[in-house]
C-alpha cells in the first residue's frame, strides 16, 4: 500500500523510527495530496486494528481492537485549504522573514552614491529605477513613500544595500591586515 510514502514497511522496525516522516512533512512533498496521506493513515490503522482483533481472537491480546480507532475522511471542503497552507509555507516563512528586515531597515540609510541602474538593481521596472534616481531617498522610509515603487523592490533594495555594505566593510577589514 502507501506504506512507502511514509518510510517504507521497513520503516516499523524498532531501528528505523527516526526516519519516519510526518503527515505534514509528507504532505509537503511533490505531488502528495491531503487524500492520499489520510488513506495512508487510515490503512495503516486499519491494519493495526485487524492485527488487534487477530491477538484478541486467538487469547493473547493486550490491548482491545475497540481502543484502536480509524481515522475518518476529512470533508472536502478543507483539502484545497490544508494542502495549500503546508505547501507554502516556507513561501510564506521566507514573505515574513523579509517584512521584519524590513521593518528593522526604514530607518536605515541609503548611500548618497548609490547608483539606481538596471546591472545594480535588475528586478527593478524602469519606471522605478527612473523615480529612485530623480528622488535620491535618504533612508528606505523615504524610498517606501515614492510612488509607484513596490514593497518587493523595496525589500531589493535593501538587500542590495546591505550586501554592499557587508562587501565594502568586508574589503576596509582586508585592507587595514
């Protein structure tokens, strides 16, 4: 059966527990969906509970097969909202990891010599590039006010800059050796 998406038959063996996976994690694979991880559990379940009613029959059971529940199907109207929310999630991650640097840069300031050209700044529309060199912000809260320039090219931006700044501080700490 499904057994394989989740680590394999093998993956029951006492020795291979840690490499058994998630239902999210699963989920986030390629090409998995919310219905094929819950026929997985439930045959996984399913099995579990045969083998509990097989003990139980021959005397040696321990556990009850009752106690042994299989899941039942999700309504349909969750899978798109599930599947979806665990296959973007790093998409949303990193979305949030570039608002906080964000936040923390709109004071931050933006050399005066900062050359707003297509080599330095490609992902940047014309439009934008022509409205940051007649402008010239100051600071990223200035550069956040031009209209017409994006949050994601501001998000750039600030990237551009802080890997000029970490290069240029790079190449002082070189020279003063």
């Amino acid at each position: 059966g499904g057994n394989e998406l989740m680590g394999g038959a093998s993956a029951h063996k006492p020795e291979r527990r840690h490499d058994m996976k998630s239902a999210e994690e699963v989920l986030g694979m390629p090409h998995v969906t919310l219905s094929s991880v819950e026929g997985i559990m439930r045959d996984v379940q399913t099995e579990k509970r045969k083998a509990a009613e097989e003990l139980a029959a021959s005397g040696d059971a321990e556990e009850e097969a009752e106690g042994i529940a299989v899941m039942e199907h999700s309504p349909s109207s969750i899978y798109d909202t599930v599947e979806a929310s665990v296959k973007y999630k790093s998409y949303v991650r990193r979305q949030n990891k570039d608002m906080a640097s964000w936040r923390k840069a709109q004071g931050a300031r933006i050399p005066p010599d900062m050359q707003y050209s297509r080599e330095n700044l490609p992902t940047l529309s014309s439009e934008e590039l022509e409205k940051l060199n007649l402008v010239r912000p100051a600071t990223f809260a200035d550069a956040s006010q031009i209209s017409g320039i994006t949050p994601q090219s501001l998000v750039y931006l600030y990237h551009h800059v802080q890997a000029k700044n970490k290069a240029k501080k790079y190449a002082e700490e070189k020279k003063a050796e």
